[in-house]
C-alpha cells in the first residue's frame, strides 16, 4: 500500500495511507440512458512559456490522447469551452487548431467503430465552444453596430465549429454582456444567430462563479427574469435549439427550468455541485450533461451510466454520489480555477508529463487544496496507480517545501 506524507492546514504532516484504487470497465456499448458530454482541458508543452499571457502552446499528442480517452469510456466530448481554458489562457489561434483536430479525432473513432461509440456521429462524440473571444473589447463599439459584431464574430467560429463535423455550443459572450444594453440586445443577437443555423444548437449559460465578466447576462441580474428572457429566447427557436447548459450551480433552478423546456429541448447540467440528484432525476424529468467534472472522474461517470442504462438506477446515483465531495472541493470558491484541478488529476494519473497549463494556471490553487484534491479522488477510486501518484504527488509537494 501507498503512503504519502501531505501537509496540513496548522503547518504540520499527516501520513496518509492510498486505499490502493479501482478498476472502472469501459462500456461493452454505446451509453444511451442520458446524452453526456465531458468538457476537456488542454495540455501544454511542457518546454513552452506557459505564462500569464503567453500565447498556448500545446501538446497535441497528449491533448488529444486525453479526449480518445473520454470517448472510450463512452463520453462525448465537450470542447473548447471553459474547462479548456477559454478565456483564461487559451487564445484564438489554439482555439481554432484545437476544434480542427478534435474534430478529425473524432471522425477517425467514428470510422474506427469502437465498441463504446458504434453507431455514434461526430456530433454525438464531440460537441465545441463558439464564441466571440477573438474580438477585442476595447475597440468594440457602442449600441447597435457592436452587437452586430458580436454577431459577425460568432458566425466565424460557428462556421469554425460546423466545418470539423462538431455540435456548436453558442458560449456565453463577454462582448455581449459588454454592449447589450437590455434583453431586446440579447434576443436580437441569439434570435439571428438561431434563425441561421442548419442543425439544433446548445445554448450556454454561464454564471460568474465562473466568469465575473459574465454579471448581469440576459439583460438583468435578477435570476427569475433572465430565466424569462433565456425561456422566451428557446420557445420562440425551438426547432433551433438542441439543448441548453446551465452552469449556475443552483439545482431548484435547474429543475424548474428543466420542466418548462419545450419538448424535445435537452437540459444538459452544467452543475458541478449537484450533478448526482439532477441526472438521476426526479421521476418525471431527468437531466443530460455537460460537465467539466465529468472531465476528472470520467471512469467512475461512465460506470455509473453502465447502471442507468442496466436498468439499475440506485447503483448509478450510488456510483455518482461517491464522487460529489470530490466535485464540491474541484469547484469550490473561487469556482474559475477548476480548471486546475481536473489537470491535476490528469497529472497524478499519468495523463501528462508535468503540472502545467497554458496561461500558468497549474499556480491557480494552493498545496493544501492539491492535497485535499489527492485524498477525495483516492477515496472515489480514481487514483489509477497509487504508487506512481504518490511517487509524483510527492515530488511536486518537496518543491513546495513540503516535509523538507
């Protein structure tokens, strides 16, 4: 058995003992009780800059290693979103090789007809950010022209994303919030922005907890009125919308918001907190997914969808309720720097070279967090070899000063 000595918060050491892992079985056949997309991180090179501003340089191989990962345990992909570093690191250039090469990728599963993906689309495997992130906010201008931007910018990168095969998610848009003065503005932006398009998008809503920028989205800061902007906005586009992604990590919302979707029109939880209760369901409605949590524990997400679709419902909520303290702690406060978690554990469980990220975001939580983070995934049985995660753990924690 594996021990590690980690810190505490008084200053002190405890020797904890690793509970020596579990093995998760991938899917004999594609998931088909919840329609599921884990959003993936990026990895960086790890001789590149990898500094507050630095332009991202990643490592393909590694990178998208990570995301056929995913998909073999029967996940769809959810790209270039937050979880990848938009906004916090990922600039416009990398954005745009990373949604061409994912989208190639998963073509190539596609074709390869894999057990845990047969029968699936690209779309179904790999679903993209669109947003407005290469424009520059200072120079955006004011009232109707600059909404017109806003528009003109995500029909770049929806075109970006329909072109490599992938679902189009319609990210949240700093720009907008930037320049819309009211409701009218966002119904205006997201109404033509619908009426184009060719398939059913997503449409994601994303609270401060993990962009501030984002204050006031919809039009109002009052919760129950942008939900009213957000309902007339699909009512009206319907036919144009495949689902919607609530990251607000409010679960009475969500169901209520889930029970007044029009049919058809999916509620993939963006709630990292209380993703077990809401996919699980309450009898009548259940919830899809889109999480980034679904990045750090996918072994265990997959196993639990194993027991939906086996009919075996409490053996699944059991399965995802064993990783909620793991989730709560990944997207505490300040909730933006997740991010560096699910890295982490990419890390510890030799999915990447280094403890580093674009933008140097691996410097986005403390040791007594990492430390935390390292015991709650050992204790959800994902620490793949505990040996070689103490070995690394270890190490990273002397270069902190750690026990020496």
């Amino acid at each position: 058995m594996s021990h590690l000595d980690l810190p505490t918060a008084d200053g002190g050491l405890k020797r904890y003992e690793l509970s020596g892992g579990r093995s998760w079985a991938r899917p004999a056949s594609p998931l088909t009780s919840r329609a599921v997309y884990a959003a993936a991180h990026v990895i960086p090179e790890v001789g590149a800059d990898n500094t507050p501003g630095a332009p991202a340089v990643l490592d393909w191989e590694r990178t998208l290693a990570y995301r056929r990962e995913l998909w073999s345990y029967g996940l769809g992909v959810a790209d270039a979103m937050d979880t990848a570093q938009r906004g916090m690191g990922l600039d416009w250039s990398a954005t745009q090789e990373l949604i061409k090469r994912s989208g190639a990728e998963a073509a190539a599963v596609v074709s390869s007809g894999a057990a845990a993906t047969a029968g699936k689309s690209v779309r179904d495997l790999l679903a993209c950010g669109a947003g407005t992130d290469q424009l520059d906010l200072a120079a955006l201008p004011a009232g109707k022209a600059g909404l017109d931007a806003v528009i003109e910018a995500y029909r770049e990168q929806v075109s970006l994303v329909s072109g490599a095969g992938a679902k189009v998610i319609l990210m949240a848009s700093r720009a907008l919030a930037a320049v819309a003065e009211g409701p009218d503005d966002y119904l205006y932006v997201y109404g033509t922005l619908l009426a184009e398009m060719d398939q059913p998008v997503v449409l994601h809503w994303l609270g401060t907890m993990f962009d501030p920028a984002l204050e006031g989205y919809w039009g109002t800061t009052d919760v129950g009125r942008a939900t009213e902007v957000f309902l007339s906005l699909i009512t009206d586009n319907a036919a144009a919308v495949d689902g919607v992604k609530v990251s607000l990590l409010d679960a009475s919302h969500e169901v209520s918001l889930r029970a007044a979707l029009p049919a058809g029109v999916r509620l993939y939880t963006g709630d990292d907190f209380n993703y077990p209760e809401l996919i699980h369901g309450d009898g009548e409605h259940s919830s899809d997914a889109l999480l980034g949590i679904f990045a750090a524990i996918y072994p265990a997400a997959s196993a639990a969808l194993q027991e939906y679709d086996a009919g075996n419902p409490d053996a699944g909520r059991a399965i995802l309720d064993s990783t909620r303290d793991l989730g709560l702690h990944i997207f505490s406060a300040p909730t933006l720097y997740y991010k560096t978690g699910v890295a982490f554990l990419s890390w510890i469980n030799g999915r990447q070279p280094g403890f580093q990220m674009v933008g140097g975001l691996h410097a986005g939580r403390s040791v007594l967090h990492l430390a935390k983070t390292f015991e709650l995934a050992d204790a959800a049985g994902l620490v793949e070899n505990p040996e070689k995660a103490a070995h690394r753990f270890g190490q990273l924690l002397a270069t902190y000063g750690v026990g020496v």
